[in-house]
C-alpha cells in the first residue's frame, strides 16, 4: 500500500521510522489519512459515507493495529495533502496484500488484514460521537451542500490547544481565550493561530485555563503536563460562567443597588419572586446570607426560636450563625433518611406551649436535602407540614439552595413546592452555574425588614447588576440541562452498581438529584482512599481505559464519597468517569491488602 | 432616576450623591471577562488570590481577604479583634461604624462601642483615649479595640494628619490595643496626601479598603492584617455569609481598578476642588464652603437653614428651570 506522510507541525519532531509491512515493501511512510478537512470553501471530496477510520502520527513507536471486519477505508483524493516528495507517481493505485484499491473507491477490507501504523497519542472521539460532533451540513440552493465544521470536544485534548481554546458563540466557532478573539471551528485554523506571533507572547503571560494543583502523577518525566480530562465533581458549586453567561453579564444595565437603582438586579428579583409565586425578592451575595437574613428577619424579637433538622445545612455547615450572630435558640429535629422529619416529633414540641407569652417559632426545611442524598422533599409531606404550621401558628422557611433540582425531580413548578412558605432562599451559585449569588424571597414586608438585615451583615453590593445578569442567564438557559444533571449522577451510580463489588456501593435507590453517594467498606478502601486513587492516573490504568482522567470528588464521612453533577460535567466526562470508577473498583477488589500503597 | 429629570429633554445628569454610584468601564469590563476563575470557598479562585496578594503588598501586611462590602468588612474585622465576652471598641462618635452599619458590631457581636467626640478633622483627642481605656473593673467591659476611620465621611472626606496617625499609634502600643482602620476611601488619602497608603496604615493591625467607591470596581472591599488574623477572619466571612464562588469575575474588577483607576484619584479632587472654589468666590450667606476642609472628593455644602435647607438645595440642584438655561445660553 502506498501511503503519505501528511504535513506536520513544526514542534512536533518528525519521527523517521520506516514502514515495512509484512511483505517486504519498504522505504515508505506509511499513513492512513482520514482528515476531511474543508479547504477555504469549506468543501471536502469525502464520499458519503458514515464511519471512518481515522489515526494521526503520533509521537510513540508504532504499533499493530488490527482494523474491524468490513470497516471501509476511506482515502481522500486531495492533492495538497499528498504533499510529501517520497509519494510515488502511482499513488492512486493501492495495493494491500495483494488489494487493489483504486483511490475513490470504497471497498470492505477482510478482517486478516494487519497493518502497521503509528499509534496516535491523541484518543480518538468513539464514531457515533464523530458522526454527531463532526460535521453540519448546510443547505445551500438548490442541491448543492456544504460541508462545515463543527467544534470537536476533542480538540481540547490536543496539547497545542491547552489552556487557550474555548468554544465560540456558534457551534462553527472557536474562540481564544488569550487573544480573546473569535475564529473559525477548523483544526488548521486553530493551528495556524497557535503558531501567530501574538498568540504566543499572550500565552507566555497570560495564566492557562488548567486548574491551579497538578498532580505530580499526570506529568511526562520532562514535568510537562500532558493532556488530561479534569472531572471536578466536588460540589456543583464549582461551575464557572460560559462565554454565553459572560455575554449577558457584559451587557448587563447596572446602577446602584444601595438606592434599588440597579435595573438588572430588580428584574431578576421580580422574575425570582415570580417564579416561586412570591411577592418580593432580594438578591444577597451567598446562600448563607440568604438563609441568615431570612431567620435574623423572622426572628426579630427578643426570644425567638428556630427549629432544624439535625442533617441540616443550616445546622451543621453554616457554623451555628444563627446562634452566633443571630442570637437565636434554635431546637434540633431528627432528620429522616428521606430528608423530612417527623410531624409527630414537631407536635410534641408544643405541646406545653404557653399560650399567654406567645414567642417566633421558625421551622426551617431544606428541599433538596444536602446530606441526605440531594432528596427532594416529598409533596405530601410539604402539605401536611404547612397545614401543622398554620395550625401551630409557626412560621415556616425553605432552604432552597437547590430547589430547582427538587422541582425537576418531581416534576412540579418549584412556586408549589414553596407555596405555603413564608420565606424561601434559592441558590443561582450552584446547579444553575452563576459565579455567585442568592435570593431571599417572600412577601413585601418580609423583603423590607429583610434588606435592614442584609445591609446590616454587608450584603448590598453597589453595581451587582452584572451577577444578576449571570443569575438570569442561568434560569433561563441551564435550567433545562438538571434533568441531565440527574441522569448523569444515575449514570455513575449504574456504573459502581455494574460492578457488584463489596468494596463499593451504591444505593441506586437514593438517587433524586444530582447529589450521590459512594458507601466504601472501610475494610478494602475508605473514602479518603478512594478520593485520592480517584485524582491519580497510573499507566496501566491509562492503557486499560485509553482515557486519562482525574475525578475529584469529596469525603463526607470515614466511609461515604460525595459526588455532585453539574452542567460543565457532560455526557463524555460521564463516560470516562464511569470506566475511571469500574477501575479503580477492580483494582480494590483485586488488591492484596498487604501490597496495595496509595 | 429622580423625577425632576423626567420633565427635561436632552439634559446632562452628573450624578453626585456618592462615588458608590461608578460603572465599570469597558476595559474593566473585559478584564472581568477574561479572568481566570474558580472555586474560592474552596480557596481556588486565582485572580481572586492575585487580588489578595497585590492588595497585601499594596499595604505591606501579611495578607488579605476580599469581602464584598465595606460593611461586612467592618464588621469582621472588629468581631475578629473583639473576641472576648464584654468586649469594647473605642471609636469616634461620627464614624460610619458606629452610625452608619446599624450597630451591627452590637447586634452581631455583642461589642460594645465606647465613643470618643469626633474633632472637626476627624480626629479625636489622644488624652480622652487614654482616660477611656477600661480599668479592670467589675462594672466595666474590656477595652479590646480602637477604630479609626480614614478618610473621614461625616467630617467632609478629611484626612487624618500623619503625625496624629503616627502618635495614635504609638499611644495604641502603649496601651497594648490593636488599631483598625475603616480606609473605605484610603487610596483617596494616598492620593491627596502624595504618600503610600501603605505609610498611611503602618501602625495598624488591620485595615478595611473599599474598591467600590471612587475606585469604581462594581462590588467589593479587601481586609488586610496578619496571617493569623486573616485565617480567623475567613471564618467569620463564612458565618456572615460573605463566601462567594466564582469571586474572580468582580476581583479582576477590583485588579483593573487598581492598576488603572487609583493612580487617577487626584483628578477628582481636583474636580471638587474646582467646584468648592467656585462656590467660595461667590461669597454667599446662604451656602458656603469651608475650603480647607476640603481634602479629598467629598464636599460639604453648609446652608443657613434661615434661606433654605439642604433638601431644597438637593431639590432644586435636580430641577432646571428656563431662566437658568437663559443665562448660561
């Protein structure tokens, strides 16, 4: 077979190997070409086809490969890419053990066939993901098509690309972060620009897009970092602005928010309160603020209660500000493991109420529950509570921090979850992805006395319009990506279930919101354990998998990892964790105990 | 806007009421866009970090937290020092702390505030603080701390002299209490005193400075102290409800201003400089200046409450009537 060496980047040093295949023929590079790139009018020659066989020249010696039965080779008949000297005049005459291929045609090559090629250093996306990815097409007139570019995803993964490539406004469009300009979704493109003089004095100041801590374990022996998948399924608070959300907040109206004159601020306020079915809303800089103003607005009078759940965030993580700032008592309520606590329990509480000296009793919830596994409140329960309330005459406030999860899971308008609340706080900072920002909601007067506390604990931002923008951006647009979000999280659990080890489980069960649970043995593995292998890439793994990958969750407990989805983690990440996850349970379970160092 | 400005078509609007009211410009729009960003209650947000550093640097202390108001700055910066049970604060008694954040020293934290009289330069006398300082006495709170505020609000935007900044730290050492600065407008102390700001807080133990104001950062203030201090005030950051997440994308508002914004300070005192001359030339009855209590951007207009009060001065600064479009035709 008679191949072509195709032009290669000037830092990538050009390997020199010879191809001799299994007949002898020697004193030709071998290459399989396969990338249909559009020239300048964006038209390509490939056939119709749908799948491909596609490698690149990489940077390790080569490697066997052994192609699929009746997989079509396709060989593009473009000259420029024949640019090699060494191509012989009968390039368009192939032969393969004993093959006679006339380029053009497309034929099915027999299973036997073994050919040597370069291993590429770069994974290739899976086919359907190519087929979807790859290219559009655009409907000219008449019946002439054009072929145009899509962004690959996995661009992202080629070294050159690292730390400047970003998607552009449109799917035909990538953008550099750098240079901070717009160009077109091609690879030449983009390699063209990487090259530009500018670019590369930009990149030398300018501070790369990897996160902060590499490990030691993903750099070659020279220290430089190699193209790694990041997975940071910490917390969903993680998620930074995309372009997109960065777009509405440049453009955002902004005045003071000191004196209610900042327009952005006010319309996302209104559009809260009227999400919810509220009166008023207030826009505070984090969800402790929010759920601080809202208990400091309640309880305003001097002996003043609140009662929580143990399991609550407000309880447990919010360093008892309601007692330490707020100088409010607050009584402990068991939570259950569905995120709710007894009504009985609630009653009890009252029953040698003095009915002469009434005091504020506040009863918080939190929907979805944190530490219970992202549950989301039942409806029933949510009724029945309020209709106590109003029989107790307590007053009754959600911490929504996720509510809007709650209200995908259960399918109903998040203003019925909180419909019988007096207050409610939701978060814009986590799932939804804005960089930060909260919102307290309830009814005018509430939200009056509410801005004396906000202002008091050094809430009021001046020109925060530009965050509410963010805010507005993400209840209009990433809303509809949590129902992703909680089938990604199912996914992970299906993948640790898949295993059936002992040494780590999953209760599928548990699984709402885009909250998870990984239950370790303590015996094999313990969380911090399994954390740290998750954030490790070892070479046999990276063979095994073909992905190199680092998933970053949380210990909660000694034995119990958290995990949460968001909208950055998408359905390839997915994957990769998934095979990340069954490894690294297999290996658990094969360890010997004694031998096994972390 | 104010209603008065609804009648008038084609009018200029010179907004004057603060200097909180400053949009960012679009260069420190696109550097907000472009900042790396991250996770900062986790402590991985860089520019966030970077903001930190440089702002640490800026007034040779040992680090600093952004927060994103001055009033919360305030306020941890005070419940930091103030830790004990029946703690005190000895500040003036027109400071912002103490008139302008609704006691939330008190509410929040149960410090008491111990109010020394506010001189017309907002200073006070050293000997009254001397005689304040707390004996160990059973019916007394415990003196922890002394707050100072530079520059001076309520006092027309003065700034404190340097060789009072300078005995009163001395006097604090002495005393073994530490010092805060509430420097909402510092860098407009810097400026109009031509000296570091970083020689301005030398004898501080922690200072609070607003990038919001004349700064013109959107949101946001930086508290700067010890290490240890900062440590301890991250967490009462949190408890208040101070921890935001991505904060990179106003702390790179807050870097541009900085860099771009402080060094042009000095125009604007020149502006109300200007502006406080004119007034004085006129030589009025009704509304004077004192010229030279006009240090910074901040000018006060006193008004012989026998002609007019300030809110009719403030109401009819907003109205334009034809005979005055006449005149300056």
């Amino acid at each position: 077979m008679y191949w072509s060496k195709r032009k290669k980047s000037s830092d990538v040093p050009q390997l020199m190997d010879v191809f001799e295949s299994e007949h002898g023929q020697q004193g030709r590079r071998s290459h399989l070409l396969g990338d249909e790139r559009p020239n300048e009018e964006g038209e390509t020659s490939q056939p119709q086809h749908s799948s491909n066989i596609k490698a690149e020249r990489g940077l390790t010696p080569k490697k066997k490969m052994k192609i699929e039965k009746d997989t079509p080779i396709i060989i593009s008949e473009k000259p420029g890419l024949f640019s090699d000297d060494e191509c012989p005049e009968e390039s368009h005459n192939l032969q393969v053990q004993g093959l006679n291929i006339t380029v053009g045609e497309v034929r099915t090559v027999s299973s036997e066939l073994i050919l040597s090629l370069d291993e590429p250093t770069v994974k290739e996306p899976s086919q359907e993901e190519m087929e979807e990815e790859e290219m559009d097409t655009k409907f000219l007139s008449g019946d002439k098509k054009k072929y145009v570019q899509k962004f690959r995803q996995f661009w992202f993964k080629i070294p050159e690309f690292q730390g400047w490539l970003a998607e552009g406004d449109s799917p035909y469009k990538a953008f550099c972060t750098v240079c901070n300009r717009d160009m077109r979704a091609g690879k030449s493109e983009l390699q063209r620009h990487c090259k530009g003089a500018k670019h590369i004095k930009l990149m030398a100041k300018h501070q790369p897009l990897a996160p902060i801590s590499l490990s030691e374990d993903i750099t070659t022996e020279a220290g430089l970092p190699q193209s790694v998948t990041f997975v940071d399924l910490r917390s969903d608070t993680v998620t930074r602005p995309s372009r997109a959300m960065k777009n509405a907040m440049l453009e955002a109206a902004v005045g003071d928010d000191a004196f209610s004159e900042d327009p952005t601020v006010n319309s996302l306020e209104k559009k809260v309160a009227d999400m919810l079915g509220k009166e008023a809303a207030l826009f505070v800089p984090s969800g402790t603020m929010a759920n601080l103003v809202c208990v400091l607005t309640h309880c305003w009078g001097r002996g003043s209660e609140v009662i929580v759940g143990d399991e609550s965030y407000m309880y447990q993580k919010m360093q008892g500000g309601i007692a330490q700032v707020g100088s409010v008592h607050h009584r402990i309520i068991k939570n259950l493991p569905d995120g709710t606590f007894s009504l009985d329990e609630l009653r009890s509480f009252f029953q040698d109420i003095d009915t002469i000296c009434p005091t504020t009793t506040l009863v918080c919830i939190e929907n979805t529950h944190n530490r219970m596994g992202g549950k989301a409140l039942p409806l029933s329960w949510l009724d029945e509570l309020s209709a106590i309330c109003e029989e107790l005459n307590l007053l009754l406030h959600a911490d929504g921090a996720r509510l809007i999860n709650a209200s995908v899971a259960l399918g109903v308008p998040p203003s019925r979850l909180v419909a019988r609340c007096h207050s409610v706080s939701l978060c814009l900072n986590k799932g939804l992805g804005a960089p930060m920002g909260s919102l307290v909601v309830g009814t005018q007067e509430f939200i009056t006395r509410a801005a004396k506390i906000r202002k008091m604990l050094g809430g009021v931002l001046h020109q925060c319009g530009m965050i509410a923008a963010a805010g507005i951006y993400a209840l209009d647009n990433i809303v509809s990506q949590l129902s992703a979000d909680h089938n990604h999280a199912r996914a992970i659990a299906h993948s640790v279930l898949e295993e059936h080890s002992s040494s780590v489980t999953v209760d599928m069960k548990a699984f709402q919101t885009n909250i998870g649970f990984l239950h370790c043995d303590n015996i094999r593995v313990d969380a911090k354990k399994l954390c740290q292998r998750l954030q490790m890439v070892t070479d046999s793994e990276e063979q095994e998998i073909e992905e190199k990958i680092i998933v970053m969750m949380l210990p909660i407990t000694d034995t119990v990892v958290r995990f949460m989805t968001h909208h950055e983690v998408k359905k390839d990440h997915v994957k990769a964790v998934a095979k990340k996850l069954k490894y690294v349970i297999q290996e658990f379970d094969n360890m010997m105990f004694d031998h096994y160092k972390v | 806007m104010s209603s008065q400005v609804n009648g008038y078509e084609g009018c200029r609007v010179v907004d004057m009421r603060s200097d909180t009211f400053t949009l960012p410009s679009q260069g420190m729009k696109e550097a907000m866009m472009a900042a790396p960003l991250g996770d900062d209650v986790f402590q991985e947000d860089p520019t966030v970090i970077e903001l930190q550093n440089k702002m640490a640097t800026l007034l040779e202390k040992e680090a600093a937290l952004f927060v994103p108001t001055g009033t919360m700055g305030n306020l941890i910066c005070v419940l930091n020092h103030c830790r004990s049970r029946g703690s005190e604060v000895i500040l003036g008694n027109l400071s912002h702390v103490h008139i302008y954040e609704q006691g939330g020293i008190s509410q929040l934290g149960g410090v008491h505030p111990r109010t020394l009289q506010n001189l017309p330069d907002g200073t006070f006398s050293l000997e009254e603080l001397r005689k304040a300082v707390r004996k160990d006495d059973v019916h007394m709170p415990i003196t922890e701390l002394v707050c100072i505020e530079n520059t001076h609000n309520v006092a027309g935007g003065r700034v404190l002299p340097l060789e009072w900044l300078d005995q009163l730290g001395s006097t604090c050492r002495e005393l073994g209490l530490p010092l805060h600065m509430d420097g909402a407008r510092l860098m407009n102390a810097a400026a109009a005193m031509q000296v570091p700001p970083a020689r301005i807080v030398r004898d501080c133990a922690s200072v609070s400075v607003c990038l919001s104001k004349g700064l013109g950062a959107p949101v946001g203030s930086v508290i700067v102290g010890s290490q240890e201090f900062i440590t301890k005030a991250r967490r009462l950051r949190k408890v208040l409800g101070g921890g935001m997440r991505q904060a990179g994308i106003i702390a790179a508002a807050g870097i541009y201003a900085l860099d771009h914004v402080a060094p042009t300070l000095q125009r604007d005192h020149a502006h109300i400089k200007a502006i406080a001359q004119a007034v004085s030339d006129l030589g009025s009855k009704a509304i004077f200046v004192n010229l030279e209590g006009v240090h910074t951007n901040i000018l006060m207009l006193e008004c012989d409450l026998n002609v007019l009060s300030p809110t009719q001065l403030c109401e009819r600064m907003g109205q334009i009537t034809d005979e005055e479009t006449e005149r300056h035709r």
